[in-house]
C-alpha cells in the first residue's frame, strides 16, 4: 500500500495541482491538501495540518516552498520528532512521478522526478532542429 500524499502550499496551489494530477492519473484518494490562506498564520495552518494528518501512521509531504510557512510548520513537526518525509519545491512532474513509483513498485524518488520534469523547451527544439539540417 503507498504512503498517503499530503501537497501543502500558500493560496490553492495544492488544490488546484491535486485536480490537475487527477485529469492525468485519475482520481487520487491517497493525496491529502492542505493549504496557507490569507490572513492564516502558522498557527491556523499547523490546526489543519494536524486535523488532516492525525489518523495517518505514515505518510510523504510535498511542500511548495523551502522556507515557506507550510515547508517551516511541516519541518517544525519534524524537528519535534514527528516521522514522516518532507521535500520541498513540488510540481506536476514529482507528484505523477510518485504515483507512477508507488503503481510500479518502485522505490519513489520525489527530487528526481521533479527535476526530470524541467527542460528549456525551446534549447531541445532547436537542439531537434540541428540535428535534422
């Protein structure tokens, strides 16, 4: 069975990427949000944290930012012996990679998955375009 994944960020961000995951990988009930409003503080946001995460023995977070709220709530928890796993910086490409992972039985690895989903499109055009002249 995979680890639940909890997406936390600022704003909707989490949301919006957890639908945007699911036109591509269908439904994903084992992806939890939890999101950093405005006029929401650390204190609000540990509140829904701990509300969303407190029946799960073990579990992966994805935070949107390093040294962003979420990321220092999360990684705070950490530091008072909580166990689970944080990385920050997610994307589309690391949350697909870590489903695709757990799908094939294989170990996850969220920083190289998100990295793999970067590319300057226009450089691997134009590397296509010499290749062909």
């Amino acid at each position: 069975m995979a680890k639940p994944l909890i997406l936390i960020s600022h704003g909707n961000l989490c949301i919006e990427l957890k639908k945007s995951v699911e036109l591509i990988m269908g439904p994903q009930e084992g992806i939890l949000t939890v999101d950093l409003q405005p006029g929401e503080g650390q204190t609000e946001f540990l509140q829904k944290f701990t509300a969303v995460t407190k029946d799960l023995a073990n579990f992966v977070v994805f935070a949107d930012l390093y040294g962003g709220t979420p990321c220092n709530v999360a990684s705070k928890l950490l530091l008072s012996g909580s166990q689970f796993k944080l990385y920050a910086g997610m994307n589309m490409s690391m949350v697909i990679d870590y489903l695709n992972s757990n799908i094939l039985d294989n170990e996850p690895d969220p920083i190289k998955g998100g990295v793999q989903g970067i590319c300057d499109v226009n450089k691997t055009i134009q590397a296509l375009d010499d290749e062909d002249e």
